[in-house]
C-alpha cells in the first residue's frame, strides 16, 4: 500500500505539471480558446480595482484583462509558463506591462498579504486540487484575498461519464498536426484513465511522428495531466463549508444554465460574512 501511494503521487505530480512545461503548444492547442476570454475581460471591468488570477499560466486571459485597462496579479506554479508571460509582456505596450505582476506559487499556501475585489481561478485551474485537504487550503487563501464584498469566479469542467467510462485500451485519436515545439507532424491520440476512488481522471496525451522525422523516427512521446474530477453538487457543498456563499452558477460563458449537457460550470461566488 505504501509502495502504491508513493507512485500515484509521483502520478499526480507529473500530471500536474507536465502539460504546462511547453507553452508553446499550450498556447497552440488553446489559441482559439476565446470565449472564456472575453467572461473574463467583462467581469474584471466590473471588479473596480486590481483582479488576482490562479492559474495565470502564459497570461492566455491576463494580458486582455490588462489591455483592457485593468492591473491584474497572477499566481501559478509553473516555471516554464511564467517564463514565457515575460516573454509575451515584453512584445506589450508599456502600459499593458506595468499592469501584470505574477508570482510563481502553491496556491494553496501562497498569501500576497493583499486583498482583492475579484478573484479568479480560471480553466480548470482548481481541477489540480487533488483532495479535500487541498481544496480547503485553497479556499482559505481566497477568502484571505477577497474584499469584504468582493467575488470569486472559477470555471470547472463538467465530468463527462465517456471520458470516465473510456477504457485506456481505446485511444481517442485527434487529427495530426504539426508539433509547434518538436517541427513535426505528429499523430494524436488520448488515452483516458479514470480513478473512481480519488476522483482523478488521468489523460496520457501521445503524439508520434509521421514517416522518417529524423531525431524522432521510430518514436515518439507523451505528456500526462491529472484532473480532479468535480461533480456540480459536490463543488456547492465544498463552498458552502469552507465560507462561501454561492451566487449563481452558469453552464457557459455567456450566462446560460447549468444543465445536463453542460460540459462547464461557471462559478460565482462571495465569502460568508462572519457573524459577530
């Protein structure tokens, strides 16, 4: 038991970060990602003052919130995604620069000492929070950074029974494109790995080389990532008992509801006023 929890946190590890540590097909895979931005860049506009993000990654989200005109702070984990926000900043408009600040952080420990009108935990960021212990520690580090009256947005996606149900014998094949980073075309395919007991879907991403690519003939590689996943009910009640008021919760970025064919959940959120 020992020998098996010791690698699935090594699993767990991987999977929390290996996807980010190219940003350069991050950014590819999710360029056409826009509609989370643009909920995003309108509820910063109406935060009245400076916005912290989780999860700011490459600055996907924060570099329009900051073109926009709103200073906005980033906490996140990886080294090779902040390095390439610094990257993206410094082809910004001075302006725009002087109004992101991110720190390289765990989010569940990190305290900036400093309160905020609205925080936001953007795609899928909290699904890294493996365990309750995790989630609680993350929630009081919201509530820490929020204004008395200030809000706590996030987005989860919504667990999908075929991807939870997907053997990892069946791939799940992608069409082939070429590979920003390695210079190849590449076939993709996913494989899906769902445990049920810790609620952690875990996705192998594999790309393999087309033809004679030199260097990658023959082979080819794959990238981890790990997913809690969070069920609606289950995501209200971790709220409620950690000091939270629920707002309204969306199934999309333009303020539809949450149904059952909904593949996100838009949270909306205030801290509970504590009573004297």
């Amino acid at each position: 038991m020992t020998g098996r929890r010791a690698r699935r946190d090594r699993e767990l590890e991987a999977g929390s970060l290996a996807h980010y540590e190219d940003p350069a097909y991050y950014a590819a895979t999710y360029g056409r990602r826009i509609d989370d931005v643009a909920f995003y860049v309108a509820a910063a506009a109406r935060a009245r003052g400076a916005v912290l993000e989780y999860g700011i990654g490459n600055g996907r989200i924060a570099i329009p919130i900051a073109r926009s005109g709103v200073p906005i702070v980033g906490i996140d984990h990886s080294a090779p995604m902040l390095s390439d926000l610094r990257a993206r900043l410094a082809r910004e408009p001075a302006e725009v620069r002087g109004r992101v600040s991110a720190v390289r952080g765990d989010m569940r420990r990190l305290r900036l000492r400093r309160r905020f009108g609205l925080v936001l935990a953007t795609f899928n960021t909290a699904l890294h929070l493996y365990t309750r212990t995790d989630v609680e520690r993350f929630l009081a580090r919201v509530r820490e950074h929020l204004n008395p009256r200030g809000r706590f947005v996030l987005d989860l996606s919504v667990p999908q029974v075929g991807d939870l149900a997907r053997p990892p014998s069946r791939p799940f094949h992608a069409s082939r494109f070429r590979h920003p980073t390695a210079g190849v075309v590449v076939n993709n395919r996913e494989r899906f790995d769902y445990d049920s007991v810790r609620q952690v879907l875990f996705v192998s991403m594999e790309f393999e080389p087309v033809g004679d690519m030199g260097r990658y003939a023959g082979g080819g590689w794959m990238t981890p990532l790990a997913h809690r996943q969070f069920f609606p009910q289950e995501w209200e009640a971790l709220l409620h008992y950690n000091g939270f008021k629920v707002e309204r919760v969306e199934g999309d970025f333009a303020g539809g509801p949450l149904t059952r064919t909904s593949d996100v959940m838009v949270w909306h959120a205030s801290a509970k006023r504590r009573r004297v």
